[in-house]
C-alpha cells in the first residue's frame, strides 16, 4: 500500500494494529465486492446487536441490499472483523496466551518462532477473508505490480486478489513488528509453490 502513515504509531493492542492495517490494505486494492451469506449474516447481527443497544452516537456505515445482502460497508467494519477473528485464532493456536504476548515473544524469537508466526498469520488471514469475500473488483493495475512483485505473475488461480491481499497484510504485520524481509521473502515463495 502507498499510504502507510499507521506504521509509526503505537498501538496499545495488536488486535488495532491489525483492524487498521486490513482496513487500509482493502481499501488500497477492492473497488467493489460480493459477500459471503456466511458475512452478510454475521452483519445482520452485529446490526441488530447495536439496534438493541440503542447506540445513537455510533459511526457505523452498512447498507443492505433488497436480498438482504451487504450492498455498501467501511472498510474499518471489514478490518475489525479481520482484526478480532485473528485475534482468538492466534489465542487459539498459541493455547490461550494474549495477542500482545504472542508477539513480544515473537519479537523476541528466534527466526523459526518468526517463520511459524508468519505461516500461522497467513493462514488465518486468508482464511478470514474467504469467509467474506464471495467476489472481489479490484484494480487490475495495482493488483498486476504485486503479482509481479511478489513472483505471481503467471498465476491464474480465482483466488489470486485474497492471496495478494492476505500478503500485503502479512507484510504490514511484519514490517510493523520487525520480522527480517529474508524471513517473509522465504514464505511467499512456499505459498506460491502451495498454489501453482
């Protein structure tokens, strides 16, 4: 993404790191998309959960279609989505310990601790972002400079725009937290080789 001006800052919680970084990163390369009924569902509920609250200074931005399906949603709801599910699956994987410990003591490791983060990371990345995304338009240049960059460039797969998407997160995650380019250069060549 061009615009990385969060990078410098300091987040209390890693989960908020994350929230802003998807956040950034959607609007950075998705124009228009289609939701999962998996997502247009968990919205519905969100919605009413708030409804139910009666929260009437909350900035909250989703519209719904007359099938009943997300038409229109900021980014920063999509990015908190991402944000909690990577959260409780990284407590989950790293057997209850906080988000905030998982990565100090990542920090703190060894490359093969900084390798299996990365490989933990993207899996729940790309994984959460299949969970929404039915349909993704993306601009075909911006999307072509990473897939170039990134080795990419003859992949055809239909989930190519999740793949750059997931790597451009993982590479804010990293950069934000210090794990060396050598560390996540290795790990896009082994997702490439996953999907060729």
């Amino acid at each position: 993404m061009n615009n990385k001006d969060y990078m410098g800052k300091l987040f209390k919680n890693f989960y908020d790191f994350i929230s802003l970084a998807a956040s950034r990163e959607l609007e950075y390369v998705i124009f228009d998309a289609r939701y999962t009924t998996y997502f247009n569902n968990k919205m519905k509920e969100l919605l009413n959960d708030i409804k139910k609250q009666d929260e009437k200074d909350l900035e909250f931005s989703i519209m719904f279609n007359t099938k009943g399906e997300v038409a229109i949603i900021d980014s920063k709801i999509v990015g908190k989505y991402i944000g909690n599910y990577y959260n409780i699956q990284m407590e989950q994987y790293y057997k209850g310990a906080k988000l905030n410990k998982i990565v100090w003591d990542i920090i703190n490791g060894k490359d093969k601790i900084k390798q299996d983060f990365i490989v933990v990371s993207y899996k729940i990345i790309y994984t959460v972002l299949n969970e929404i995304y039915m349909d993704i338009k993306y601009n075909g240049r911006i999307l072509d400079e990473y897939k170039s960059g990134y080795g990419f460039g003859n992949y055809m797969g239909k989930d190519i725009s999740i793949i750059i998407i997931s790597i451009l997160i993982l590479e804010d995650i990293c950069s934000y937290i210090g794990i060396e380019d050598r560390i996540l250069l290795g790990y896009f060549k082994k997702i490439y080789d996953e999907n060729i």
